[in-house]
C-alpha cells in the first residue's frame, strides 16, 4: 500500500472552461432610453446613420446628445421644413412605373 491517500478523479474528465465575461456597453456614455437600435447614442457608437444628425448638420445646429433632449426650435423647424420640402421623391407605385420603362432591370 502507498502511504498518500490522494484520490485523483479528475485526471478522465475534461477540466471546465471558464466563462467569459460580458460587456454589454463599452461606451462611457449610457442614454437614458436604455439603448437599442433607435437610440441615437448607440448608432453613433456603431457608425450607423442618423438623420436627424445629417439634417442638423447641414443647417447649422448642434447635434442632440442624448435621445431623452428635447429638441430646441430652430431644430424642430429644420427637421419640419426638410420634411415638407421632399417633393422630389416619388411614391413607391410611380418608382415601379418608372423602373418597368427602362430596358435593364
């Protein structure tokens, strides 16, 4: 008889793997909606598109830094008169229209 009384059971299984911890934001800057796809913080973070950044941009305005800031009135306005001076854009039937009178589809 041997004098260690070690038992080694774990020498046939395999050692568990340690679980990796998650981040969910690495940001420094949480918005107060909570975050999401329609969050203007996280699609800045991604490098996703925001419109509202491009239209006040191209006025001249500061950009809103969280979605929970209310819109100041120059801000309003711009979205507003941007949105009603869209006529160039056609509905979806008359862009089927004009796409079925090309040649190449």
């Amino acid at each position: 008889m041997s004098d260690k009384n070690t038992h080694v059971t774990s020498m046939n299984f395999p050692q568990r793997k340690r679980q990796k911890k998650l981040t969910v934001n690495t940001s420094p800057f949480i918005c107060g909606c909570g975050g999401g796809q329609s969050c203007i913080v996280d699609r800045r973070i991604v490098g996703d598109w925001v419109h509202e950044d491009d239209v006040f941009r191209k006025a001249g305005l500061p950009l809103r830094k969280h979605c929970l800031q209310p819109y100041y009135k120059t801000q309003e306005s711009a979205l507003s008169s941007f949105m009603n001076h869209q006529e160039d854009q056609l509905s979806i039937n008359d862009r089927w229209t004009e796409d079925s009178k090309t040649d190449k589809l």
